[in-house]
C-alpha cells in the first residue's frame, strides 16, 4: 500500500511541476455524468482533472516547493484541475461549467507559483485567450506600418485624383 501511495505522490508531483498552474475545485454533489462532461471540456483545452485526498495533495505541494494555499481550500470532497499553458482557458471552463451546472465550487488555485482564492481564479478566467493577446498585439504592432503606407500613398492618390479630373473636364 505504501509504494501505491509514494506512485500516486510521484505522479502528482511530475504533473504539479509540469503544469505552470493547477485549481482546486470542490466537487461534492456533482453527478458523474457532469463530471464526465466537465473532463471533456477541459480535455479539449488541454487541461485534466484529478481527484485525491486532501492529505496528499497538501504533502505534494510542500514537496515540490509551492507556497501554501489557503486551509479551507484543501478540505472536503476536492479536484485538481492542470494542464499546459492555458490557465486562462482551463478557468474559464471551470467558471462557465460552475455558472451552468452550479457545481464545482471553485476554492483556490496556484499560477506560476502565486496563490490565488476563489476570485483569483474567476479573475483568470475572464481573461483573454493567448491567441487574442497575440491578435492585439498583432494589431497594435502593424497600426504604425500601415498608417506609414497610408501617407506615403495620399499624395500620388492626390496627384491622380486631379489629373482624372482635370482629363474628365477635358
């Protein structure tokens, strides 16, 4: 039972030290056919959930040197949620899941080695996806080009304008 046990930490520990961000979120009165849902959304943006005891989990943390959430988050019946580099998407998922079903209850998480409570994480969630970001700054970038081309342009566009109509009064 021990080395079950010690496995189950390792494997915790590779996914906690892989994962740039994990959320706990307290399951209890969610039906299996929702959580059977809920690992399918979070499966299409790359995040997983796991479910292990409290005890575990807080050992986990300690050992790959996370700073400790709050008490109360790691109590009852909780899920791990962690992925690759989408926390954004991953608490958005949780966020709208919870707002549709009412159930998980989320309660903590940590990104990038930050504690956050509830709100922390709802905050996360309202945030824009990468690809957005990226997009804006796309945008922002090439607003200076494009109005340069713009300008450099105006002039013959000018030039043009008069000489047709200075043909079309001819």
């Amino acid at each position: 039972m021990k080395a079950e046990k010690q496995a189950l930490l390792d494997d915790l520990l590779s996914k906690l030290e892989q994962s740039p961000y994990f959320l706990v979120a307290d399951y209890q009165g969610l039906t299996v056919s929702h959580f059977a849902e809920l690992r399918k959304r979070l499966k299409e943006v790359g995040a997983g959930t796991r479910v292990l005891k409290n005890t575990m989990v807080k050992r986990a943390l300690r050992d790959a040197g996370f700073p400790e959430i709050d008490e109360q988050a790691l109590t009852g019946q909780n899920m791990l949620i962690s992925g690759g580099s989408e926390a954004p998407a991953a608490a958005k998922v949780l966020k709208n899941f919870t707002a549709e079903f009412k159930k998980p209850v989320i309660k903590a998480g940590l990104l990038d080695g930050t504690p956050l409570d509830a709100e922390g994480v709802k905050a996360l969630a309202d945030l824009p996806s990468r690809e957005e970001l990226l997009a804006k700054l796309l945008s922002v970038i090439n607003a200076p080009a494009t109005q340069l081309v713009r300008t450099i342009q105006e002039p013959a566009g000018s030039l043009a304008r008069v000489l047709q109509a200075k043909a079309d009064k001819d």
